[in-house]
C-alpha cells in the first residue's frame, strides 16, 4: 500500500482509537440478516485490543437516510450483533453517522467534531472508500491515520486483479454501460477474455446487430473499438420473457423476438463458460449475469458453482454475484470475496479510491 501506513503499524496502547466500518448490513425484523461486513471488520478490531486500546469508537453509516434521523436506521441492531461477535467493554458503536447531513457533504466541521473524540483514526471501510464523505476524506488530515486490515487484504487481492495472469478471464455483469466502459477498456487490455452478462450484454448485442427485443439496454451506443473486440464474448443463447407476467423460454439470442427481453443467460452459454472458468487460472467476476433480485439467478448460480469447483484462484464482488457464491462451498485461500461493490470497480478502474488517498500523507 504505497503511502499508506497500516494499524500494524500504529502505537495504539492507551489511546483512543476511532474505526470507521462499513457496516451497512440489512436488517430483518429489527435483526440483522447478513453480518458478513461486521465480520470483516473483527481481526482490525481484534488487532486493537490485542495492542491495548484504552477506546474503540466505531463508526458506521446504514442505509441511506439523507441526512435525517430515520428510526429504522438505527444502529441498535448491529450494536446488538456487534457485541455479539465482539465482546469488549471498551468498544462503542456512534449512530448512523449519516443522519448528519454534514457526513455525505464532506464537512470539516464533523470531522473535527469527530477528531475531539480520538487520538488515532483507522479507515477500514473498503466498501464506501469511493464516497466523498468527511469520515474518509476530512477526518484522515486531523489525526495520525491508518488502514485497517480488511482494507490491506483487499488491495492485496484487488491489486492481483489488475495484472492477472495469461489466459485469465473477467466476468462482468449488471447495467450502466457508460459508468462501466472505461473498466471494460481496462480490462480488454489485460484479461484475455471478457466475458459479459446482464443489461451490459444487451448493450453489446445490439451494438453488434443481433435482436435484443424489448431488453433494457443503454442510451449510449457502445464505441465500435469495444463492440468489435473479439475478446469481448457475449451470450449465444438467453432466458427471455414477454413483459412482465409473460411466457419465459430459452432461446437463441438471435432469436430474440421484439416483444421479448433478455432475463438471463441460456444454459447453453452458462455451459460454455463454465469451461472457461475451468480452465482459467485466474477469474474476476463482478456483478450477475441475469434479472438477479427477480429470481432469474440459473446463469449467475451456474458460474458461481464453477468458480468454487475449479482449480483457479478467483475475486468476486457485487451483492448479487456473492450471494451466487455462498450457496457454494468454497476454498477462501482460492476465492477472495470483496465487500466492496462499487469500490472495487471503482478500484479496479483507477487503482485507487478517494478514501484512500486520504491516508497518504
């Protein structure tokens, strides 16, 4: 991490030391559902009471409350869990820092209000480095600042992703053509296959002249530089369905009829690329291959249980595309499980986040 210092390398021993997290999990019934993020989080938080912390102050936002106090966005639940997993008496948990307006707006003003309550800061919140909030980049230029170690393992492993192997394959799903371009240039340079799913691959399809049907697809046509790269490898067969209640069939692709969209994948292309992945000896994956929170999620599971079969090593991210991985059993030395979304994109992208170059100084 070049210009980043560690926690390790902190003196912590009776200091109060402030960790801002991510532990934007989601709650169910007033419990919470999914607290991979707050285990992340533990060997940082383990780490700091190891090396004598006299205070750990967390610091989380959950959800998206705009800046008002909403009362199903407190943190009471994660609290709950939180000590559950991490029994100190000497830990607190701040509430939802983004019920301060100031948070999102990058004010100074509450980073120095913050900065009274602690003698040492420690970012460990991957996920939300790509957010301009004043946790992440105000906060870091008022107290002797760290990453954390879920934030070293993650470069470590994001980092490998940007210089793969020879013969390594990406996989990218999900929308938004223009936002992803860049990364999808990135990407053709350096892997030696593109494999793409989702809206992303309408985009391509219909850019190539194939029928997409009444498919979603980008207001931006793709670049002819990127459509025409014969790296860039798309769907031969797909789920489609008639508007929203209508008939769903297999079919191929270039038999995709004008009333019908693109849901998923077909097994035919989840077969073939499954073999890919078998052969690989590297694979990135972001983002689902189909309709994935509409239960269109054969594709997606499809590559999700290669991944966990294969010899390669792998990193994946996105909520969907992880959820895919867990019903899998699978080697965590072999397959790095991002929390990041968003930030890992936007890492692989720039090879940074705004986040992080807060901490180089």
């Amino acid at each position: 991490m070049q210009g980043i210092k560690s926690v390790r390398d902190a003196d912590v021993k009776g200091k109060r030391v402030m960790v801002r997290v991510d532990f934007n999990v989601p709650i169910a019934d007033g419990v919470v559902a999914d607290d991979t993020r707050i285990k992340a989080a533990l060997p940082t938080l383990n780490f700091l009471r190891e090396k004598g912390a006299a205070e750990i102050i967390v610091v989380t936002h959950l959800g998206r409350p705009g800046g008002k106090i909403v009362e199903e966005l407190r943190v009471a639940p994660v609290a709950k869990r939180l000590r559950e997993l991490f029994d100190a008496p000497n830990v607190s948990l701040l509430e939802n820092i983004l019920f301060d307006p100031r948070e999102a707006a990058n004010d100074v003003a509450l980073a120095q209000e913050l900065a009274q309550k602690a003698d040492i800061f420690v970012n460990d919140a991957f996920a939300d480095l790509h957010r301009p909030y004043a946790t992440h980049l105000s906060l870091p230029r008022l107290l002797p600042s760290y990453a954390g170690l879920l934030v070293e393992t993650e470069i470590e492993h994001l980092s490998q992703a940007l210089t793969p192997p020879q013969g390594s394959i990406a996989l990218i799903g999900g929308a938004k053509f223009e936002t992803k371009e860049p990364l999808l240039k990135k990407l053709l340079d350096t892997y030696s296959e593109l494999l793409l799913g989702g809206a992303l691959a309408n985009d391509v399809l219909k850019a190539r002249g194939w029928p997409v049907g009444a498919s979603h697809v980008s207001e931006l046509g793709v670049p002819v530089d990127i459509a025409g790269n014969e790296r860039l490898v798309v769907p031969t067969d797909a789920t489609v369905r008639e508007g929203e209640q209508g008939a769903e069939r297999t079919t191929l692709v270039v038999d995709t009829q004008i009333g019908e969209a693109i849901i998923d994948i077909g097994p035919a292309t989840a077969a073939a690329w499954a073999q890919k992945i078998a052969a690989a000896p590297f694979v990135l994956w972001n983002g689902p291959m189909g309709i994935y929170e509409l239960g269109f999620t054969l594709g997606t599971d499809t590559l999700a249980e290669a991944i966990t079969k294969s010899n390669c090593k792998a990193v994946v991210g996105g909520g969907d595309t992880v959820a895919a991985l867990k019903k899998f059993t699978f080697d965590p030395e072999k397959v790095f499980i991002s929390t990041g979304g968003g930030a890992m994109l936007e890492f692989l992208m720039s090879g940074t986040l705004p986040g992080l170059d807060a901490l180089r100084k």
